[in-house]
C-alpha cells in the first residue's frame, strides 16, 4: 500500500500471480496490472504469467552464471526502468513477499520507491492440501537451496520451498545424514490441473521426483542427528549455569534432591506406561510415552548439570561420562564385542565377576547403597548372592513373630517377587496406591 504520497522517487509496484492459474489472481491485482503502462514479468514460467502482457527476464535466466546474478541483474534492469519512465509494474509468481529474493533486493535500493502489494502465496494452498493449521503445528518454512543451513537442528515439521531441480532435491536429501525410513510429502502444481500430492521415500527423492518451479516438500520431523541433539543440549546447560541465577547457585549438594524427585517422577511415568500397555487406547499409549519421554529429559539434565559443576571443578565434563558408560559396558559384554560364548544364565555371575574385578572388590555386596529404600536392597542383595551360587532364603515358619521375623518374612516375600518377575518395590507401590484411591472413593 502506497502512504507516502509526496516521494517523487521513481516508483515500481510489484504484484504477485499467485500461487496457481489466472483464476487465483486478485481483482485487486488485475486492476493495477490494467493501470500501469509499463510491465515487467520476473518469469513466464507460471500458470498466471498468460494473463498479463509484460516483458519477461527469462532472458537473464539464460545468460547468468547463478541465481545471485540473475537477481541482481533482474534488480539493476528494474530500477533503470523505473528512472526512465517514472512508474512500473513487477510481476512475481505468488507472493512478493514469499521467497522473493529479488524484491528484498528492490526495497533495499534508495534510489526507487518500492510498493508491495498483497497477493496469495503457495503456503495457502499448502495448508489446505496438506490439512495442517501451521499455527497450531508450529511449521517451519526453509529454502530448498538453503537447507542444509536453514534446517539444521530443527526438529519439528517443515515445509521446504524452491525445490525446482533435480539438483536440489539431491543436496537436500544429502543434508540428513541418517533419514532411515523418513518419508516427505510431495507438493506439486497446487491449485491448477496437474496438482500432484504424494508421499516418497527420503533417499528416492532425487530419483522418483520430477521436480519443477511449483514443487515444495513437507516433512513432518527431521530425525536429530544424536551427537548434535546432545552437543546442543550441553551448549544450553552451559549457558543456563552462567547466566540464570538459580542455576548459578546450585552445588552437588543441592541438586540431590531433584536427582531423586526426577529418578522418581520417571519411575511414575514408566508405571502409567505400564498400565497404558496393557489395554490401554492408541491415544492414551502416545500420552504416556510422551510422559515417559519428557521425565527422561528432565533426568538427563540433572546429569548434564552434575557434569557441568565436576567441569568446573576439573575434574571431567559430560563426554568423559559418556565415554566411561561405554568403555565400561564394552569391557562387561565379552560375549558381545570378544570370542566368549555365554547363556543368559551365566550372564549374572560374568556380570558380578567382572565388576569385581574391576572395582577391587571383596565380595559381591560391597557397592550396594546402603541408602536403598528396604525392598530394593533386598532385591539386589537377593539377586548378587544367587549370581554366586547361593541358595534364595525360603519363607518363615508359622509361629510367634517378632521383629526380626518379620524381616525375614518380608526378605521372603522378595524372594517369591523376584523368583516371579515381579518388581516388589513396583508391586508395593501399585497396591498402596489403589488402597489410597480405594480410601479417596470412601471419604467422597
């Protein structure tokens, strides 16, 4: 919309054709296109270009070397117009302000007055042939050109413009490093005759695809690379310790109570989880591992964070963890990276000898937590002593009890849990928490 009526700058109007046919053309657009003399076409390679009589710098397209200089010289070539004849008109296919390089170029040149006018864009079409508020789905738009740079990192769905050539869709599909069995939704004439909507394999992209300068791309969540996922992650923890003041003034010390709050918040998670496996909704499945995923994340930062402080400290950072988690786990699976053949039964007792030797250890039950709420040390002192031969204890004899019966009866009933499968700790907890419900129902 022109609001400056007293720049005597040379001026160019630029309109957009929309994103289809003359049909999609605005009334408003036609009727500028009618007003003004002098018309210039960006392209007549688009379904509305028929509908306007302008000259077209396809010409430019021909001789360039790359798009920059086709841009600049589209640019140059409009301004000199403008000089020469006081007032013009571009013409862009769809949108001007929808990845339209060559009017961001237009409105930085002083020299000229550059008023754009509104037009439909293929993202309007977009949305209705894909069915998805981009709103509500949180939708990134990148260059296909560009994105390698653009998308990198981003996790969420995207809808990727520009994608003319085969060329193209090739350094796009090179760009994700592992896409496994990532799919893309094809994009292709939307609103004309030949509109085309398809799904394709991510690594058939540059191969089944018969691209064209209406082809667009959209991917519903680009697989996150893991080092780069957790290379990002340590970068925020980082930067969170630095500059937030709460972050600022936690220590080892302080932090324990939220390890334990998330180790059991995750425990939650993976109980309704649980539940949710057996008969639960497809629906109510997809709530409860997005449960389950968000309680892993918030126990991941307080690892990252106790990292970050030993740092600090000196003393290592989170890749040393990683590292020792890995050289630890390969030195206890020999039957997996060496030439020693085992049974799922001899598993334990390789397990306890090999933390025994490397810890130094004199018996198999130094190490546990004494810390341990009561049925979980008696669940790892139960399974330590039978993974060296030891005999589970058998259940108390009927008769006078006293405390230490009880707590015989009690190891017991871990013993028959554990013989079973059943996590006791799990056990107790679903049952007090039914009897609650059960006293909650009760009261109301």
């Amino acid at each position: 919309m022109d609001v400056d009526t007293d720049d005597d700058r040379p001026r160019i109007d630029v309109v957009g054709l929309g994103p289809a046919g003359p049909e999609l053309v605005t009334a408003a657009t036609a009727e500028l296109i009618e007003s003004i003399e002098r018309r210039y076409l960006r392209t007549r390679r688009h379904p509305a270009a028929s509908s306007i009589d302008a000259q077209s710098f396809d010409h430019i397209y021909e001789s360039a070397a790359d798009f920059d200089e086709v841009y600049s010289r589209i640019v140059d070539e409009l301004v000199a117009a403008a000089r020469q004849h006081g007032r013009v008109l571009y013409a862009v296919p769809g949108s001007p302000r929808v990845a339209e390089q060559t009017v961001d170029l237009l409105v930085s040149r002083p020299e000229v007055r550059v008023v754009v006018h509104p037009a439909l864009s293929f993202l309007d079409l977009s949305w209705v042939a894909l069915g998805v508020d981009p709103i509500e789905e949180g939708v990134r738009i990148v260059d296909g050109h560009r994105f390698a740079s653009e998308a990198a990192g981003l996790s969420g769905p995207l809808l990727i413009a520009q994608c003319h050539s085969r060329q193209v869709l090739s350094d796009i599909k090179l760009s994700v490093e592992d896409p496994g069995d990532l799919t893309a939704t094809v994009l292709q004439g939307l609103g004309g005759d030949q509109e085309k909507i398809f799904r394709v394999r991510w690594s058939d992209l540059d191969r089944t695809v018969e691209a064209d300068h209406l082809t667009s791309l959209y991917v519903e969540s680009l697989p996150v690379p893991v080092g780069e996922a957790f290379a990002r992650f340590d970068v925020m923890v980082r930067r969170l310790r630095q500059e937030c003041p709460w972050d600022a003034e936690q220590t080892h010390a302080t932090l324990r109570r939220y390890l334990l709050e998330e180790s059991y918040e995750t425990l939650e998670a993976l109980d309704r989880l649980d539940e949710a496996d057996h008969g639960g909704r497809e629906s109510e499945l997809e709530e409860r591992y997005a449960d389950v995923r968000e309680e892993l994340g918030d126990l991941l930062y307080q690892i990252f964070f106790h990292s970050i402080l030993a740092t600090e400290q000196g003393w290592f950072d989170v890749a040393a963890v990683a590292q020792g988690i890995h050289d630890k786990l390969y030195e206890r699976h020999p039957h997996v990276y060496g030439d020693v053949e085992a049974t799922l039964e001899d598993l334990p007792a390789m397990w306890e000898a090999g933390k025994r030797a490397e810890k130094g250890r004199r018996s198999v039950m130094d190490g546990i937590p004494a810390a341990l709420p009561a049925l979980l040390y008696a669940t790892k002192v139960q399974k330590k002593a039978i993974a060296i031969g030891h005999t589970a204890p058998a259940p108390a004899e009927e008769g006078s009890v006293d405390e230490a019966d009880i707590g015989e009866l009690l190891f017991s009933v871990v013993a028959l849990a554990r013989s079973l499968d059943v996590d006791a700790e799990s056990a107790l907890r679903q049952y007090a928490v039914a009897f609650a419900n059960e006293v909650r129902a009760a009261e109301s």
